[in-house]
C-alpha cells in the first residue's frame, strides 16, 4: 500500500488541475499527508486558517479525490503541523529588525490623507451624528463610543471622516492604523501564505486606534471575519478604539456572519443620509474658496440642486466648470455652468441613489411570484406577508425610510407592523439560510438596476 506521503502528492497534482493556481498556491501548496489509516485521512496543514478554509470550501472535492486514488470511501481530517523550516521553507515572516534577507509581503496600511481633516469637514443635519462620534471618538478615544460603525451610500463622507480621526488622534502620538477592508483581506492571504498570521495579527492587536474602511468588502471571507472578531476581541478588552464604515448598516449586511455582525453594531452605529441642500451649499462654497474663485451664487445652487446625493459628484462638477472656464477663458456664469455639465444634469428629476421604493416592490413582488399590488392590501397568506415584511426591511435598511413612512408606502400601515415586520427579518436570516440568500439576490438586483 501506498504511504500516506505518496497518496497525498498524488491527490495534490489532481487538485493542482481542479483548483485555481492562487488558490493551490496559498491553501493546498504547503499540505502534507500525515497518515492513513481506516477509513480516516489525515492532511497536515501549517495553521487553523488553512484547516477552516480547506474543511468549509474544499472538503468534498479533496475527499472525492483522495477516495479515488486510494479506491476507498475516506473522511479527510486536518491536524496543524507547522512545515519544518528548509522542507517546503515557505518565506518566514520576520518580525522588526530582522536580519534576515528572506523576502516577504510587507504588511502596510495606507498612509493619512492629510487633506481629510475634521476642519475640512462640513458638518451639517445629514452627518450630524457621525461627525459628533468621530469627533468624540478623537478626543477620547476607546472610552465612549466603541466601536464606531459610520454607514451611508458613496461619496456621502465616510473615508474622510475615518481620516480626520486618524489624523486627529495620530497627533495625540496614538499608534494608529486605517486600513480598507479590501487591503485587511489581502494581507491576511499574504500572511496566511506566509505563515505570519500571528505576526500579521501582532500588528493590528498593537494599534491605540484601528480604522477600518468600507467593511462591507468582508461579506462571504469567513476566515478573514474570524481573524478579525480576535483582534477586535483584544482591542476591544483594552479599550482601544475601534471605528469601521460601511455601505449599510451592520444588520443589513446579511453575509457577514453574526459573530462579527453583532460586535458591529454593539457601539454607535451612526447613518450619513446624502447631504440636505445646505450641506451642499456649505460644500461648494468651501471648495470654491479653496480654488481662489469667487462664483456666482446662482451656479452653486444650479450645482446643489443637479448633485444631491454624493458629494464626490458634487466637487467634480464644480471642477468640471471651473476647468471650462479657466479654458475657455470665459466668466463662469449661469450659461457657462449649463454648457459645461450639458451631458451629465438630468433635465428632469435629479438622479436617485437609493432605489425608489417602487423598484423595491416590484423587485421583491417578482421574486415571490405575485402582485406587487398584492403587498398594499391586507391580504395575509404566508407568501405575501413575508414578501411584505421584506419590502419593509429593505425600505427600512435601503432607503432609510421612516417607520411611518414605510407603513404609508404599504397602505396605511400602523409603525408598529412595520417594526414587527423589520424585526421579524432581520431576526430571521439569522437562521434562515434561505431568506438570506433570497434578501441577497433581491439587494444584487436592485443595486443592477438602479443606476
Ligand atoms: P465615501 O467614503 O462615503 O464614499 P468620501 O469620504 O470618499 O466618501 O468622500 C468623497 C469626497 O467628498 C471626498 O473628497 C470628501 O473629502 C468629500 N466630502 C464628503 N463629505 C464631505 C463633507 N461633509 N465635507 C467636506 N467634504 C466632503
Ligand atoms: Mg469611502
């Protein structure tokens, strides 16, 4: 019989065939076979990371293949064994000062926008609550509101609020750390490949302040959530502050499992609606004295009236008509303002960010199968009441309708069935693995069709 050495190399040049290089590279390449015997199959692995990833996206695959090699029905266990250095030598990770020229990804955060500061920041109604939480977070930080959870809709002034703490508290010679959750994730790959995810995780576990952008991009990447809820977990026991932005709120982000989702929400969660038409003014008036130009106040409130949902907008176009001006060597007026944004402003209403509560009826009535007209009326079987209750969630989670708002939506409803009703769901895809995936699929569509 072959050794469980020899069977495992076997499987692994099957798998090498079966499974994208990235993926063989960072999770199966530095595998060994342990040992055979009965129907068990031991699989060494070099962490847990490796074990979870390889036990929840592989196992059947690796079993199937493993089985037929060997021609019997096996189970796969995975036992941690740390390669032995010179075997496989995976790049070691070392920690600072190391002498070593071995090479490794150098695990980085970004650098402080020094531009995004709190004097930089506007507040006003649609930021009130997370500008006073971030401020408050930077003047004491880890001791009020903790963790720190920003949502709203792009280009509405989350990163730059997730700056101006960093900024703020870094002059405090706080050891801080921002970092998108997109770079978080590929450092913990390159870590894990690496066999640094103690040190990768040292570093975080070391900030005064972490500040986690865009945590949303964590939806799905289990393992990446789990090395996350540690390092929160310790920081956290410390006191050190935690502050994370999202698209949504920690509720609705349905694919990010309950264990982080609930230490999301357990700080202030605070909401940036699109900026209120002051906001808008006060933005452009501010940029308008930071290009040294004096411009009319007709054409900034044109402006604040085409661009009424992200400010990133916003300050393109009034760089897009200063530009024109500058240009064309005309005075920036009314006409020239019109002529300079003819193909973005919409002639009609101003362009929606949020899908309009229709779509979201109509989205959510196909998907059941019936009448969107259905959802008004008090007609109560099983199917039209939680295609209902859904709509509310998501008018709720989406639109950041009120209560009230939502139960006229849904035919004269009272608040508290709305509640009920958006309770009820985000209660239940907790366990319901189904209705999850239903909400998602929903949240996909509407976010295709709404641009
Ligand atoms: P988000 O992270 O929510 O997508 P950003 O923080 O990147 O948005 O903001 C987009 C742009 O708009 C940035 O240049 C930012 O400085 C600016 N901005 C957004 N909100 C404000 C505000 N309230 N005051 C001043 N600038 C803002
Ligand atoms: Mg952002």
């Amino acid at each position: 019989m072959k050794s469980a050495k020899e069977i495992w190399e076997a499987a692994l040049g099957e798998l090498q065939l079966q499974v994208n290089k990235p993926n063989y590279d960072t999770w199966l390449k530095d595998t060994t076979g342990v040992s055979y015997r009965g129907d068990i199959f031991v699989v060494g692995v070099p962490n847990v990371f490796v074990a979870e990833w390889l036990k929840n996206r592989l196992y059947s695959l690796i079993k199937r293949t493993v089985s037929s090699i060997t021609g019997k029905a096996l189970q796969i266990e995975f036992e941690i064994r740390p390669p032995i250095a010179g075997a496989h030598s995976p790049p070691t990770y070392q920690s600072d000062g190391g002498t070593s020229t071995k090479l490794r990804e150098p695990i980085t955060a970004p650098k402080l926008n020094p531009k995004y500061t709190f004097d930089t920041f506007i507040a006003g109604e649609s930021n009130r609550l997370a500008y006073a939480g971030a401020l408050d977070v930077s003047e004491a930080p880890g001791q009020r509101y903790n963790p720190l959870f920003v949502y709203g809709d792009t280009g509405t002034g989350k990163t730059h609020l997730l700056h101006a703490i960093g900024n703020a508290v870094k002059d405090k010679g706080l050891q801080t750390l921002l970092i998108s959750a997109e770079q978080f994730t590929n450092q913990f790959v390159v870590a894990i490949k690496n066999n640094s995810v103690h040190d990768f995780q040292l570093k975080f576990r070391s900030a005064d302040v972490l500040l986690i952008d865009d945590i949303q991009f964590l939806s799905g990447k289990v393992q990446t959530q789990e090395c996350l809820v540690h390092i929160f977990n310790d920081l956290y026991a410390d006191n050190r502050q935690i502050v994370f932005t999202g698209d949504q709120p920690p509720q609705a982000i349905t694919s990010i499992a309950t264990k982080l989702r609930s230490r999301l929400e357990s700080g202030l969660v605070a909401y940036i609606s699109p900026p209120d038409m002051e906001t808008r003014l006060a933005i452009l008036q501010a940029m308008s004295n930071h290009l040294g130009m004096s411009i009319p106040s007709e054409v900034l409130y044109f402006l604040a009236t085409q661009f009424q949902h992200n400010v990133r907008e916003l300050q393109g176009a009034l760089n897009r008509v200063a530009s024109y001006a500058k240009l064309s060597s005309s005075r920036l007026d009314m006409q020239l303002a019109k002529e300079a944004l003819a193909d973005i402003t919409s002639k009609g209403s101003p362009r929606s960010i949020v899908p309009a509560p229709k779509l979201i009826i109509n989205t959510v009535a196909s998907y059941y199968g019936i009448n969107p007209g259905a959802l008004m009326t008090r007609q109560r079987d099983k199917k039209t009441n939680q295609a209902r209750q859904v709509v509310m969630y998501l008018l709720r989670y989406h639109n950041h309708c009120s209560l009230a708002e939502i139960g006229r939506i849904l035919g004269n409803r009272d608040h508290t069935t709305i509640l009920h009703g958006c309770e009820k769901i985000a209660a239940e895809i907790k366990v319901n693995p189904q209705l999850n995936e239903t909400i998602k699929e929903i949240q996909h569509t509407l976010r295709d069709k709404k641009v």
